[in-house]
C-alpha cells in the first residue's frame, strides 16, 4: 500500500512537471527533426567522404602507376618540334607541286624560326622555294601584311627584298610600316634606305614625315629640308603629317646654319603646331649664345606657328641686351668679363692685390673698354688688401 502511495506522489510530480516543461521539449524535439532533414545522421557523412577518399585514391594510384600515362601530354618543346617538323614536311611537299598549295606561309616561317633559323637562312629557302614553283609568288605576296602586323622586321625587310627581286611591287604601306618600325628602334641609315627602294611619286606624307626626320636626327638639314618642300599642302582643318619634335629638330639644325626663315616657311605652310616647351628651350639655347638675328628669326616663325608671343619677346630682349653689352666691352663678351671679374674677386680674398692688379692691368692694356663690374671689383680689391692710397687713386680714374 504504501509502495503504490509512493508511485502515485511519483507520476504525479512527475506530470506536473512536465506540464512546465512541454512547450520547451516540443521546441527540441522539432530542432531535432530540422538537424536530421537538413545535415543528415551523424556519422554517415563521413562514411560517404571515407568512401570518395578510397576512390580518389584509387585513381591517384592508377596515374601513379602509369595506366593513364597515354593522356599525360608530351613535353611543350618536343611537341612544338614536333608539330614544327610536321608543317616543314607539308612544305617540303608543296615545293614541288605545280599548283598553288593550301598552306598557310607564316606558319611554316613560324616553324623554321623555331627550329633556329635565321632570317637570311629562311628568305633563301622561299627563295629556292619560289624557283622551283612560281604558283608560290602569290602566297609568299600575302607574308608581309603578318610580319608587319607581329612587328618582325627582319623578316619584313629581307621578305620584300625577295618579292623585288621577282618583280612584285607590294604595296606602299608595307613600306610606310617598315620605316616607321625602323625609325622607332633608331635605325636612320635604314630608314633612308628603306625609302629609297620606293618611287618617288609613290612615296605618302607620312613616309616624307619619316625620312625628313631620319635626315633631322641625321644632322642633315638639306636632305630635311628637301622632303619638306615635296610633301603636299595639308587640306583646311586636317592634321599635320609632320610632327612637332620633328619640326623642333629641324629648327634646332636651321638656327645652328642661320637659315631659321627656309624652314620656318615650309613648316607654316605644313600647318605644323609646335609644343611651346621644346620650342622655348630652343629660343632659350640661342638667347645664351647671344644670336639676336636667329633669336628674331625663331621668334617670328614662333608667332606663325602658335607658339606664345610673350616668352619670344623677353627672350629676344635679353639676347639684344647681351650683344650691346658685349659690343660695349669692345668685342669681349659679357661671360668673358665676368670670368676675369671672378679672378679679380679669388685674387681679393686672398689678399692678393699684385694678382688682382696684373688681371686688372691686362684688360686695360687689351684695349677693352671695361665695364662698371670690372672697376668695382678692382676698388674693392685694393680696399680689402688695405691699399687706401691706390684705392683713392682708382676711384678717382672711374670719375
């Protein structure tokens, strides 16, 4: 009895609690089902991965092992030789056919660079090539446009030599991109002689726009020059074919030779525009060099072709101001007295007066007529060395 009295008190709490508690172990139990339906059991993840593992490995073994050695591929060069010695063998067949071969010749040249041969080695091959079947010419015609659009120049140059010397005129702009492709790697001699293998009358603006600047940075100025004036008249509004550091390298030879108006006349006739900088540094060089008549020649090309007025002028003043200054000096220049006033100055600080004198002396026995810098410097000299008596006897000859 008292047993199943105890049992009783027992469910009794033990339903009042969890009549506390049910909400909380519905939310569980729910959590529970959400876990299960979107991860899975425990366990049986891991199984499946275990699984996969064990597959994987099976097929790492079985490359190991070599059994798929069949799709590993060959080595980069020794397929490229390969494939090299397979276009070269399509080529060597097509020589000898008497018809035109569907063979692509850049790429059998492709093939001949990788196999290391020179440009000089691979125009003789096309050539021999060319001997034994004409029906070639077109498709060798067709190697330019490639080479010009790879930049390969070497090859573009020998390659339309070997079309010249059967007679295929290509055409003008393989050479316009060959001379510019020469002009940027600096190769001027190149350049002239690149032009000179066209006609004359074939020859574009912008092939006269390169070799006048091949000529310029050749220092020569006539052959510049003559370019120059065989380039047409650009139409209104168009863009020069000349550019402006090849306009500022012209002048730079034209001040040099004082023949500034030649080419400033065909330079405005061209439209050029020159950059204000290049042409200001020019202006500048011949101010220091105290050329007034080129410096007025340089200031009235600037002005016609655009370039600032106002940095011309005070240019100009200064190269005028100089020469005066150097004509007053009876033929020394102003950078010559201020060197001998340099020597005066050292002599001075080293309380040298008989050096001082002799500098001093020299120049009046020259027969120059001095300068006020030279008397100054000259009285300071006896000042400083504590000669008063000839320092009073100097300033009584600047009177």
């Amino acid at each position: 009895m008292a047993l199943f009295k105890a049992a009783a008190l027992f469910t009794s709490a033990l339903t009042e609690a969890a009549s506390l508690v049910w909400m909380e172990l519905a939310m569980f139990g729910l959590a529970a089902l959400c876990y299960i339906f979107f991860v899975g059991i425990p366990g049986l993840g891991a199984t499946k991965l275990a699984a996969k593992g064990k597959k994987g490995s099976v097929a790492s073994k079985l490359r190991s092992s070599g059994a798929c050695q069949a799709l590993t591929p060959e080595p980069r060069q020794k397929a490229a030789a390969v494939a090299s010695s397979d276009v070269l063998g399509l080529w060597e067949r097509a020589k000898s056919l008497g018809e035109v071969p569907q063979l692509d010749l850049a790429s059998v040249v492709d093939a001949m660079c990788e196999l290391g041969k020179l440009p000089s080695d691979i125009v003789d091959e096309l050539r021999l090539a060319l001997d034994k079947n004409p029906a070639l010419l077109p498709s060798i015609a067709s190697l330019p446009g490639a080479f010009l659009r790879d930049d390969r120049v070497d090859m573009l140059d020998v390659t339309l030599g070997l079309l010249e010397q059967h007679g295929h005129v290509s055409d003008v702009s393989m050479y316009a991109g060959l001379m510019a492709a020469l002009l940027r790697r600096r190769n001027y001699v190149a350049v002239a002689a690149t032009g000179a293998r066209v006609a004359s009358g074939a020859l574009t603006p912008r092939m006269r726009a390169i070799l006048a600047s091949a000529a310029a940075q050749r220092g020569l100025l006539d052959e510049a020059l003559g370019h120059l004036q065989q380039m047409p008249t650009p139409v209104e509004g168009a863009k020069s074919p000349l550019a402006p550091t090849v306009a500022v390298q012209i002048l730079t030879l034209t001040a040099k030779e004082n023949r500034v108006p030649a080419a400033g006349a065909e330079l405005q006739r061209l439209c050029v525009r020159l950059e204000d900088k290049q042409f200001q540094e020019l202006l500048m060089a011949e101010g220091r060099r105290c050329s007034v008549e080129v410096c007025e020649d340089l200031h009235t090309v600037g002005a016609a072709l655009g370039v600032p007025l106002e940095f011309g002028r005070s240019v100009l003043t200064k190269a005028q101001s100089a020469k005066s200054m150097s004509a007053v000096a009876g033929g020394l220049s102003s950078g010559e007295l201020q060197r001998y006033a340099s020597m005066i100055k050292t002599h001075t600080k080293e309380r040298d007066l008989r050096s001082a004198a002799a500098v001093f002396e020299r120049l009046c026995s020259s027969g120059t007529t001095l300068t006020p810098l030279i008397y100054n410097c000259f009285l300071d000299a006896c000042v400083q060395c504590g000669d008063f008596e000839r320092a009073s006897a100097h300033f009584e000859e600047m009177k």
